[in-house]
C-alpha cells in the first residue's frame, strides 16, 4: 500500500519519495514564483481565447518540467530537505526583489548581489518583506518539514529517476513544440524574461559566475599597456600634476541640474568658473560590478567582453607602469579589481567621526586627510605581485621614475563615493540637505509617494554637487604645488518608479535611458590646461556632443600623456583640443 500511495503518513509525517517531493516543488515554484514572469508572457493577450490558455498551458508545463529536471540532477534522499530549505528561502529573496523593484536576475545582477557588503544589504531588509517572508518561506518550511523522505535502494532510485526525468524532459520539450513559433518569437524578441524564471534565474546566472570567476582566478590578469611610456609633455612642465577622478554612484544625468533638469540639483558647481558638463553620456553598464571595470578598460561598451575586462589589468596599472602615481581612495565596496596591487584605502566608518555613523561615512569624509594620504610618496604593496603577474613590472616601472622629478610627485587620485546608492536614498546626505520636501525616509520605496522618493534622491544628488565642489576648493589650495583637474563621472544611472522599475541592473540592451545616461563634469585648473597643452573652450564645444565610459580610457590616458599602443586617439574626447608638445 505504501509503495502505491506516495502521501502515507508515517508518525505525523508525510512519507514522499524524492521525485514526488522534487515534483511537488517545481509545481509550487512554477506557481508561486513566477508571477512577474507570467505577467511578462501574458501581457497583451485576450484571457478569453484558446490559444491564450493554450499558451498559459505550454509554458506552465515547460516551467514544471525545466524546475524537477534541475531538482533531479542534485537531489538525494540525505539532501533532499536541506536542499529545498536552502532553495525555498533564497527563491523567497529573489521573488522579493524581482517583484518589488522590477529586477533581472541575470549573471551580471547577480554578481552584484555577491559583491554587496553587509551593510547595503541591511539596508535592503525592511519590515515589508515580513508577510511576504512568512508567506513564501516560513509556510513553505514549515511544510517541508513535516515531510519524511522515503528510503529506497540504490538500483530501484536511480531507475525511477531516470524515467521521471525522461518522462519530464519529453513534456517539456512537447509543450515548447506545441507553441513554438510564438514561443521562439517572444525568446528572440525579449531574452531577458529567462531571467525572470524563478529560481531557474539565479541557479544559471550562479553556475555562470562561478565559472567564471574560477576561470579568472585561476591565471593571473594580463598585461595591459606593457609599453606605457610617460609623453613629452612631463619633460616641459614645470610643477608635478594633481588629478582628482571622482568616480560617482547611481547619479543619473535626468536629474541633474546642469544638464537642464527642472530643478537646480547642482547649484555649488553652477557658480564653479570652468566646469565643463557634458549632457549625454552612456554608462559600460547598469550596475557597478559591470561599469567600474569597463570604464577603466580599453574595450567599454562597444567591445564588450566580460572575460577579457576582468582578466586584464586597468588604466590604472597603466599609469603607474608610466610612473605616474595612482591612488584609490573607496567609500563603497571595493574597486572590483581595477585597483588591483596598486596603493589603496577604504574608509572606515568610525562613529567618533562626525562625517560616519558606524556603518556608512558621507562622501564629503573621502576629502579628509586626502592632502596626508594621497600626496605623500606612494609605495607599491609589496604583495602585489599575487594580484597580478605585471604587478611587480608595474613597481618597477615606477621605481625607475625619480620621486623627486615631476612625474614622480605626480597623482592620479580615484575617490569613489557612496553617491546615491539606494534604495536609503535619506542616508546620503546630511540634514541641511534636504532641501527637497517630503522625501522618502524609509529605505521601502514602494511606502512612499513618487515624489517623496524623487525628492529624497534630488537631496542626495544636492550633496554630490556639495562634494564635488569642495573637491574643487582643495584643488584649488594645491595650486602653488600642483597643476590640479577634476574629473567626475557617474558609474550608472538609476529607475525611481518609472515604468514600475526602481534601482538600477536591469540588462543593459532592455534597460532604461535612466539607467544608462550619467552626469559628467570637469574642472581644469589654468595651469593644468596651459601645461597640457588643452584647450579648454575647445573641450567645452565637445562636451555638447554624445560620449560615453568608452571614451575615458583613451582621453585620460592621452590628458595624461601616457604613450601606448593600447590607446586609441580616435576615441580620445580632448585629442582634437590638445596642441602638439
């Protein structure tokens, strides 16, 4: 009898085989799970037809069949609990966030989500996410545990395991043939809805991102600009250069005052003489794991290759291979490798700090003591060459530059903020910058009015323009010593509720101009600009016309005047304002 019926209960306990376990819960997750992608699917289709129940039907059966195929492959009696604990709550997690900021969980989206530090995900928990939890994990668990999986023989598992995935994979296969055309069609026409398949998403995009990273661990990055040489141009200056690269956070170029947006957000750097803003500029990416290292590679957007980007060193090395000194200075969660062996600091959130609060310093903290830590004599660590076979070249390199010589006490500063992280858009900025009222105070976005959460990131994009402009004041105090520029530029942009979608990651092909249009601006000091040789109102005529991240590897490196084969002067944005040394 037991052997008939799979749902015998056994001391207050259902007695389930593994495939019938394994079944029930692609059956739940098909359900339960995928409600943003069956919006996705069925969206413009008339409920009352076959074929759209016809269609409803096929794709039910193909997410079942693609969800106990890939509980099949792993799932063993000894594991089967554990397995599908795990699954249940991480799935949980991920319908969360795919729902309520309307999220791709794509390989990219999910190496964000690795990379995220304690302290931006505690901001993303909120008491919202308690019905929604109870609901799709705790219910579920406590399900699951009054479950008791029954034993069975080797032989006799294996044989119906293997007819069960058999009988699974043909189903599925069958229901995709049944609606085919339609189905191709959509899959040709928005790739992006495999990621909204639940938790089929996550476990490919992980799969993927394991690979990877084990591929790109596994051999040391590669040589990029092995013949960097520092220009003419270091032999005729006569005072060493200060360069200060803010790599900016979620600022999106909608909002930003400069760019003709209905408010001032930017009124600090509106009164700076000589700041150039650039109106149209597209993002590497959509989110930071992607943007930073692309941004600082020779390839960008328009070459994109993923491997090659996190396999190679970045402008950064190339620089310091030239002799110039490099420093990074992060209030964020790292450089994502593009810093790499090179002279670093993260700051600390020490609460006796006024500028920090014990998790999170504001970004006017990356200026304090940068004059005693970014100006004082850099040393490449003495481990770097376990993070970069070139590492040790690139030491060299820079040893054989005088430090007294101007090249020598020259800097590239990076100071990566915090910026406009969200979705605690309030925890950016300081009190006396919020301006805009009534903003959102809660990091639960969908609690708050549309205008509330536009005002709270307006306030934050105010204390950018806050720090951007005191980054010039500094500058400025350098100037007996240093020919000094700045040069910001955001990582990517950001969705406040347009068209349901809030954050930013969504795959780069479907995501929104929001998202992928970034404020860029700079500032270049009269001696800077006479020593480069650059002439600044030509740069303000190019700054009315499109550029992108692809553009900042070859023009920092040509503003520099570092000579390398690896620098196109075609993709240079100053190459037509630089006079010829």
């Amino acid at each position: 009898m037991s052997e008939r019926n799979p749902f015998v209960r056994h001391e207050g306990r259902w007695q389930l085989g593994t495939d019938t376990l394994a079944l029930i819960a692609a059956v739940v997750f098909a359900l339960a799970c995928n409600l943003p992608f069956w919006r996705e699917v069925l969206a413009g289709r008339e409920p009352g037809l076959p074929a759209t129940w016809l269609f409803a039907g096929a794709m039910f059966v193909m997410l079942v069949a693609l969800h106990f195929l890939l509980l099949g492959l792993v799932m063993h009696r000894w594991i089967a609990r554990p397995l599908l604990a795990v699954l249940i709550v991480a799935t949980a997690s991920a319908v969360y966030y795919i729902d309520k900021f309307g999220i791709y969980l794509d390989p990219s989206m999910l190496r964000n989500v690795l990379r995220t530090d304690v302290n931006e995900a505690r901001e993303l928990f909120t008491w919202s996410m308690v019905p929604h939890f109870l609901f799709y994990a705790v219910l579920p668990l406590a399900l699951l545990w009054k479950v008791r999986v029954r034993q069975r023989t080797w032989g006799r598992a294996l044989a119906t395991r293997v007819v069960w995935m058999v009988v699974a994979a043909l189903l599925g296969a069958g229901a995709v043939l049944t609606v085919f055309q339609d189905f191709g069609s959509l899959m040709r026409n928005r790739k992006e809805l495999r990621y909204l398949i639940t938790p089929a998403n996550y476990i490919y995009s992980l799969a993927r991102v394991g690979i990877s990273d084990t591929r790109t661990a596994a051999r040391p990055r590669a040589v990029l600009g092995e013949d960097a040489v520092a220009g003419p141009a270091w032999q005729q200056r006569k005072k060493p250069v200060l360069v200060v690269f803010v790599l900016g956070e979620t600022a999106r170029a909608a909002n930003w005052g400069l760019s003709g947006y209905s408010r001032m957000t930017t009124p600090e750097l509106a009164k700076v003489p000589g700041l150039i803003n650039f109106k149209q500029v597209d993002s590497c990416g959509t989110n930071t794991e992607v943007s930073v290292p692309c941004l600082f590679s020779p390839w960008g957007r328009r070459n994109y290759d993923e491997d090659r980007i996190r396999g190679s060193q970045s402008m950064l090395h190339v620089m310091n291979r030239a002799g110039l000194g490099v420093f990074w200075r992060d209030n964020q969660s790292g450089c994502k490798g593009v810093c790499d062996g090179l002279p670093s600091e993260q700051l600390r959130a020490d609460a006796a700090d006024p500028l920090c609060d014990g998790e999170r310093c504001l970004d006017e903290a990356l200026l304090q003591g940068l004059d005693r830590s970014a100006l004082k004599p850099l040393v490449v660590p003495a481990n770097a060459s376990t993070a970069s076979t070139a590492s040790a070249a690139s030491g060299a390199a820079s040893a054989a530059v005088s430090p007294d010589s101007v090249l020598g006490r020259s800097r590239f500063v990076v100071l990566h903020q915090l910026g406009n992280h969200g979705p605690a858009y309030f925890k950016r900025y300081p009190p006396a910058f919020a301006r805009f009222q009534p903003s959102c105070d809660t990091a639960d976005l969908r609690q708050c009015t549309p205008e509330q959460v536009v005002n709270a990131y307006d306030n934050a994009l105010l204390y950018t323009d806050h720090v951007l402009a005191r980054a010039v004041d500094f500058l400025k105090q350098q100037s007996a010593q240093y020919d000094t520029a700045l040069v910001y530029v955001s990582d990517h942009g950001e969705s406040l509720g347009e068209n349901k979608l809030f954050l930013h990651g969504v795959p780069y092909a479907i995501a929104p101009e929001q998202q992928t249009r970034v404020p860029m601006v700079m500032w270049f000091s009269p001696g800077f600009a006479a020593s480069a040789g650059l002439d600044v109102d030509c740069v303000r005529q190019r700054a009315t016309q499109p550029a992108a991240h692809d553009h900042l590897f070859h023009s920092l490196l040509g503003l520099m005047d570092i000579q390398t084969r690896v620098r196109e002067p075609a993709m240079d944005l100053f190459q037509a304002c630089r006079k010829p040394h």
